[in-house]
C-alpha cells in the first residue's frame, strides 16, 4: 500500500469513528433532545361526495345538494363557517373504450376540511356528514395547539440531556466540564408526531354503530446544541 492510499485508509477509519458529540481542543459539543407527550386537542376531518351522473349538470347538482346538506348538518352541531373550508373540487370524464373512445358519464366531487376542537366527539361529526350526505372519507389527522408552556419545556429537556451528555463525555475522557461557550436553538420545538388515520369509503347501509375514533398524544420536540469549556481534571 502506498503512502496515498494509506492516508486515504486512515481518514476513512476516523470517518467512522465521528460520533455525535465532538471534541475539539478545550471543547466539546454535544446536541441534546427534549420531547414533550401532550393530548390531542384539534382534529382534522377530510370528507366529501363523489357523484356520477351521464349528464355533467346532474353529477354537480347532486354534489352541490349535498354538500350543502353537510354544511348545514355540522354547524346544527356547533360548528363555525370557519371552521369548514373548501379542500378540493374535481370534475372528470368516464370513458367508454369498446369501440371508439367516448365519454360515457362524468363524475364530480367536493371535499371539505373540517376542523373540530371537541376531538372526543369526532366520530359523532363524521355520522352527521355521512347522514347528510357524505360518501367518502379521506382521512383524520389529529394535533395539538402548541403553548408556550410546552415548548419552553421541551428546551428545558434538551438542555439538560445535552448537559448529562456533556458531563458522561469529560468524566470519560478524564477532564472536567467547564462553563457553556455557545448554545443553539438546532430545531425549535414543534409536533413532530400524532395520530393519523386514512380512509376511503363509499357510502354503506346503517348498522346502527358509529364511526369510532380514538385520539392520543403528541410528541412535542426541541433540540438544542451546546458547546461547553473542557478544563484538564484537577
């Protein structure tokens, strides 16, 4: 082996052997994790109707009616106009390839985005769709409001794992940990996690059961990175 290649092996090794925490001379550096579990408080609901008619003018009328249905249906049980906003609307031809290439029908669809603060009762605002309505259900998301409380937690946590990160690393090394030289904000605390459950359905005959839905926790996350003083061991 050449002098070349051997540099070449010997920066591959201590590529390898980078770890998170870096030491540096009088130095070290160290990222720390915080996370915060909170409840779900908000849920976003993601429903509709697709209807397919022969004629263009009908598939919309329909959709249109029952669009309006729903609308009604969900702010009889207390929701604001704000809170039901328009997702998407789509209008697309059916075509009939037997013979020569014509359109057969045409199928139009509306979704909404419905934004419910009373996430027990979830499954209680899909019915109510689906009863004026509804055929298909895209998905529900669930999150929470971040407060500042939470965040400033959160940081709180990272700083002080990144602290005992710190501290395990120079007692290894036999020096002691000197004064915090710089700390940076590496990712300001945010939901980085939740429940999310997806669906698509057509409309099915009543089993006299509701929609069941379920929401749990969010992973509120800070990372912080911290460079500390490294002072030879007295």
């Amino acid at each position: 082996m050449n002098m070349t290649r051997m540099i070449a092996f010997i920066l591959a090794v201590l590529m390898l052997l980078v770890t998170p925490a870096t030491l540096a001379e009088g130095t070290i550096v160290v990222q720390g994790i915080g996370s915060v579990k909170v409840k779900s408080d908000r849920a976003g609901i993601c429903l509709g109707v697709r209807e397919t008619d022969k004629e263009l003018s009908a598939a919309q009328g329909r959709v249109n009616e029952k669009i309006a249905a729903i609308v009604e249906a969900l702010k009889e049980m207390g929701l604001t106009e704000e809170a039901i906003t328009t997702n998407g609307i789509s209008i697309y031809p059916n075509y009939n390839y037997d013979e020569n290439e014509t359109i057969s029908s045409y199928t139009a669809s509306n979704t909404l985005n419905v934004s419910v603060a009373d996430v027990d009762n979830t499954g209680a605002y899909i019915d109510a769709a689906f009863a004026a309505g509804a055929n298909s259900l895209d998905y529900v998301e669930f999150s929470a409001v971040e407060t500042d409380e939470v965040a400033a937690l959160a940081l709180q946590l990272a700083v002080d794992s990144a602290k005992e990160k710190a501290q395990l690393l120079a007692d290894a090394a036999g020096m002691k940990l000197g004064d915090i030289l710089e700390i940076r904000d590496v990712d300001s605390p945010g939901f980085v996690s939740g429940d999310f459950y997806s669906k698509t359905t057509e409309a099915e005959p009543d089993t006299g059961a509701g929609t069941g839905v379920m929401a749990g926790m969010q992973n509120v996350v800070a990372t912080v990175s911290i460079t500390f003083a490294l002072e030879n061991a007295e």
